[in-house]
C-alpha cells in the first residue's frame, strides 16, 4: 500500500509540475510571438524571475550578450529535451525523474530563453535581429510544449505508436528532433553574430531576385507562335460551331484550359502593340543592377557593420538598418509582382510596380551611401553610377 501512495503521489506531483511548466511557456511563447511580429516594444519587460545560466552573480542585464544567453539557453534545453524524451519512452516508468528534469527546465533556461530575446533591445542589436531571435526562440518554446503534452500521466511509458508516431501523427521521436532542430537555429545565431545575420538574410533576398531575373529571361525568349491560320482551318474542317460547342459542353476540357490559363503565362504577342517586349528589356537590365546592389551592400556596408552594441555610432547605425532593411526584404516581392504582370500582359500593372520597385531599389542605395564612419567610400562612388543607371530611360 505504501508503495502504491507514494507511486500516486510522484504522478500527482508530475501532473501538477508539466501543467506548471505547460502554463509558464505558454506565456513566455505569446510575448515571443508578439516581439517576433512587432507587436511589443523594446522597453516592455518580462517579469518572470530568473537565473540565466552560465551567468556570474554579478553579471547585470546591461552586461549579459543576448545572443550567448540564448545560446547556453537553447544548449540546456536541447539537453534536458533529450532526457525527457528517454524517459517517457524507456521502462522502468519514473515520474519523479520526469519531474526533475522539468523543474529544472522550468527554473533556469526556459525563461532565460525568453529573457535573451528581451535583452536583446532594437536599438542596441537592431529591430530585426531581436525580431528574428523572438522568432528561433519562440519556434522552441512551441515545439516543447508539444512534447511536454504528450508526457504520459498514467505511470506507463508511451505505446509504440506515441513513440515513432502514426499517419499524420508526429510521435515523440520526432518531436525531440524538430526540437533540436528549433534548438540549433538559436544556438547558431552567435556563431553567425548581428553582422552574419544581416548578411545571410540578404543574400537570401538577392537570390531570389536572381531566381525572378532568371523566370523573366526564359519568359523573354518564348514567343507567341502565330497560329491563327492554322485555328481557322482547324475550326472550318471539324465542324466550326459544332466543335466549338463541344469544347463548351465538355466540362474536363473546359476547367483544365481555365487551369492552364492560370499557371501558365501568356506569350508576348507577334505584333506586341504595347510595347511588352521593350518594357521588359528594360526591366531585367535594372533587375539586374538590383542584385549587383545586394551584392555590394552585402561586401561594402553589412560587412563591415561596427561590433553591436557600440558605445558612440550605435543608434545611428541601428537606426539606418532598421530603415533599410524593409525595403531590401519586400524588393523580391514587389519584382515577383512585376513578374505577375509581364505575365498577364498588363501594361499599367508592369509600369506600376516597376516604377515601385526602382524607386526602392533607389531608396536603399541612397540610405546606404555614406559608410558608417565616413562621408566617401568606393560604395558611395558605385552607388551614385547605380543611381543613374537605375533612373536611366531606355
């Protein structure tokens, strides 16, 4: 009997420690999520005590580097997740040591992970590296609390099926390896530190403006093929009316032509009466110079960004990164949408978003011109020739 109690008794314990650590991530995961998506500034503050790990009782927040608190954070969790997902999946059945581990889980790197993101202030690290840490973070928290659900309450480890998972079931395995995948992201942020950072996010943009420069090339080189003639005999011998009224009773025929109207585009006609052709050429040599810019920002300016947080130039080069980079991010975007019109022949759409994407991609060089420290630099000289290239009439 007393073996019995104190058996419900350590069940009674984990059920009360994992809807403790469910509830305690749960509102550290909806404050990651609304700095993630900029919905909370830089001064609001978590007000969850805690110990971050690796840290000296003397160390302040002001002294702490966000990025390696998330680091030795992510590194414990990835640790303790471990544990936990032998635990519920190896006999004997031992919810004191699942306890344990969730305690600790809950009173150290849990909430540090939380308080890395926000230490790491938008003014200091800039908006987007504390946007994009809240996002690697927030990824974590949400992945262990999926686990910590499926923890089993009954005193039996998990069935084979909760284990490797079924049909469009993840079991735990998977689980753990998607949290260690979570758990990686953060922990690789301080090896690629604010400037690596910046720098993987704009080559990433810049590819895939080269992959859309690339979709309007093969584009250029299709050309309607004049079959007009062909159609009108085609229609004369199998009946005209007749076989026109077929194709329209025919409702496979009929939806599959709707589908392929819709993926794929329409060739520049023959005759090209709007000037499709020219306005194209004229696009992808400015498209063009708009990767050469990604590409000289990357060398020339993100590079070569001064170590963050800085004493003296910090705000103001936070400042210029914060403002530049929504443009650098939504460019691809607003070329796919040029891509969209060329696509539908639609002369005022691609004059529209052309005239938006140049006067963007002119934005960024201007923002960008002068170097951190300076007033003249071998960028600044190429950005004013970009200038005029990207302005130039063809």
């Amino acid at each position: 009997m007393a073996t019995n109690s104190i058996a419900s008794d350590a069940l009674e314990a984990l059920k009360s420690t994992v809807q403790s650590a469910t509830n305690l991530i749960s509102q550290l995961e909806a404050l990651l999520h609304s700095i993630a998506v900029n919905e909370v500034p830089s001064t609001t503050n978590i007000t969850t005590t805690i110990t971050p790990p690796s840290s000296s009782s003397s160390s302040t927040p002001e002294s702490i580097d966000p990025l390696s608190l998330a680091h030795d954070s992510a590194t414990l969790i990835k640790a303790h997740t471990t544990k936990l997902s032998l635990l519920i999946i190896n006999e004997p059945f031992t919810p004191s040591a699942i306890s344990k581990v969730l305690r600790e889980l809950v009173a150290g790197p849990i909430p540090a992970l939380a308080s890395a993101v926000q230490m790491c202030d938008a003014d200091k690290y800039t908006l987007v590296a504390r946007q994009d840490l809240a996002w690697r973070c927030y990824r974590v928290l949400k992945e262990l609390k999926s686990l910590i659900g499926i923890i089993p309450q009954d005193g039996k480890i998990l069935a084979g099926t909760q284990k490797n998972g079924t049909k469009g079931d993840r079991g735990s395995l998977a689980a753990t390896g998607v949290i260690w995948a979570a758990c990686d992201d953060v922990i690789l942020l301080k090896k690629l530190g604010i400037a690596g950072l910046l720098v993987k996010k704009v080559e990433e943009y810049r590819d895939t403006l080269q992959d859309i420069l690339e979709e309007l090339k093969e584009y250029s080189e299709e050309v309607d093929e004049d079959e007009d003639d062909d159609s009108d005999a085609d229609e004369a011998e199998d009946g005209g009316v007749n076989s026109v009224t077929d194709q329209i009773q025919n409702t496979h025929i009929s939806t599959q032509e709707m589908l392929d109207d819709l993926m794929n585009p329409r060739h520049i006609p023959r005759g090209d009466p709007d000037k499709i052709r020219d306005r194209l050429e004229s696009c992808m040599k400015r498209l063009r110079l708009t990767t050469l810019l990604y590409t000289a920002i990357i060398k020339r300016r993100l590079k070569l960004i001064p170590p963050l947080p800085t004493t003296t130039t910090q705000l103001s080069v936070t400042k210029r990164l914060d403002e530049v980079f929504p443009i650098l991010k939504r460019l691809p975007h607003r070329f796919g949408e040029v891509a969209c019109a060329f696509y539908e022949l639609d002369r005022n759409s691609i004059d529209r978003t052309m005239d938006s994407c140049f006067f963007d991609a002119f934005a960024a060089s201007e923002m960008l011109m002068k170097p951190w420290d300076g007033q003249r630099d071998e960028f600044t000289e190429w950005a004013e020739k970009f200038q005029v290239g990207i302005k130039k009439p063809d």
